[in-house]
C-alpha cells in the first residue's frame, strides 16, 4: 500500500500558493514552508551580490558560493509569504571599472554591465517585484555595500523598514559593508549566517567580519529560527 496520494501537510496551505517545496527539489531541510515565527512589518530581505560571476566558475568565483541559493530561496519565500519586500543588491561594472587589475585595481574583471557574468543565477528565485540595486556604476568609482551610491536606504526607509535581514556574497566584501552601512543608517541587523560565504583573501576573514558584524550590533539567525 502506497501513502503517496496521503496530502502532504507541508503543501497546499495557502490556495494557490507554492510551498518551496514546489520549487526546489534539492532540500534536505525539514522544515515547515508556511510558518513565520519571528518576521514582522519593517523587516525587508537583503540578497547581496549573488551574482554568475560570484559563484563557482565564475570570473571572481566565491568558494562554495553557490552553496547560498538554495538557503535564500527558502528565505525569499518566507518573505514573500508575508508580503514583505525583497531587495537584491548586484555589482554592475563598466569595462574598464577602476576595480580590475587592468585600471590598477586588485579584481579580475567581473560583473561588466548586461554580462552574463552579472546575471543572478537562474536557480535564485529573485521575485519579480523585488527592487535591485545596481552599484559601482561608473568607472571611478567602487562599491561594496550596496548603499553605496544608491538609493537603498532611500528605499527602505520610505517603506517604512526598520529591520533588514542580509545573505548573499561575499561575507568578507560586500555583505560586511552592506551590513555596516544598514546599522549606521539606523536599520537593525540580521545577519543570515548559513546564507553567507566568504572570500578568504587573507584566512580567516570571514569569521572577522562576523565578528565585526557582530561588535557592531548586527545578530545573527538562520534558517531553522524562521522555520520554527
Ligand atoms: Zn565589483
């Protein structure tokens, strides 16, 4: 006897709604798709630089990078579940960008404007009305943190967020620096440590940055705090 036509409890609970479940085939975390414990009103999704050229590769590969799609994919359906904003971050270089070795600066050329290396990964399933945030534009100028030279903080405060929970690459770059702009421009902090990787230059930068992350006020949760 077969318990496959059994209604799977994790699945169908909203009408017409996916479980992530539906999208992802690749989950080895169990986990409820419908509760949200702790998320309220303010909060907003951070999705840093999860970009081609970042993952496994790519022209400026992050080790394990990739590993970081699957987990946000879960957290981009929890907030899309309680109808609260997702912004994603991306460098969107010229070039000639003043970041590459070739201007002098200590990249390899990476993220070039409209390049397939600049492209989100197919499998990170950005909603389509989430707000993205190109950075480092223009060809003097770098950016790390996504507020950079943007309107990010614009943007989230007249949406009224007062909490933004961060993930994305690499922990060590970008995340660290999006994560110090958001606490000095008032936000709260979740760092979503098991949504993060590092560069690793210089060993052992990753875990400074978390810790750097951390003296600064930022906290940390992962995804079976959501899940609960
Ligand atoms: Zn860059």
């Amino acid at each position: 006897m077969s318990n496959r036509s059994l209604p799977s409890p994790a699945r169908g609970r909203g009408s017409g709604v996916k479980g992530v479940n539906d999208y992802l085939n690749h989950s080895d975390l169990t986990m409820q798709t419908s509760n949200i414990s702790n998320l309220c009103q303010s909060d907003a999704l951070i999705i840093v630089d999860v970009q081609n050229d970042f993952l496994p590769g790519g022209a400026l590969g992050v080790s394990q990078g990739d590993q970081v799609v699957p987990l946000l994919n879960h957290y981009i359906q929890y907030f899309r579940r309680a109808e609260l904003p997702v912004y994603a971050t991306r460098d969107w270089h010229p070039p000639d960008h003043c970041s590459f070795t070739a201007q002098g600066g200590i990249w390899p050329p990476h993220c070039i404007a409209d390049s397939e290396g600049a492209q989100f990964p197919p499998d990170l399933l950005i909603p389509a009305d989430s707000q993205i945030v190109s950075k480092a534009t223009t060809r003097n100028q770098d950016a790390y943190s996504g507020f950079q030279g943007t309107r990010l903080a614009q943007q989230l405060h007249s949406a009224g967020v007062l909490r933004v929970f961060v993930g994305g690459l690499a922990t060590d770059y970008c995340v660290l620096n999006t994560v110090k702009d958001a606490l000095k421009e008032g936000f709260q902090v979740v760092l979503l440590k098991d949504a993060i990787r590092a560069v690793n230059l210089n060993p052992g930068d990753g875990d400074r940055a978390i810790q750097e992350m951390l003296e600064l006020g930022a906290t940390t949760q992962q995804l079976e705090d959501l899940a609960a």
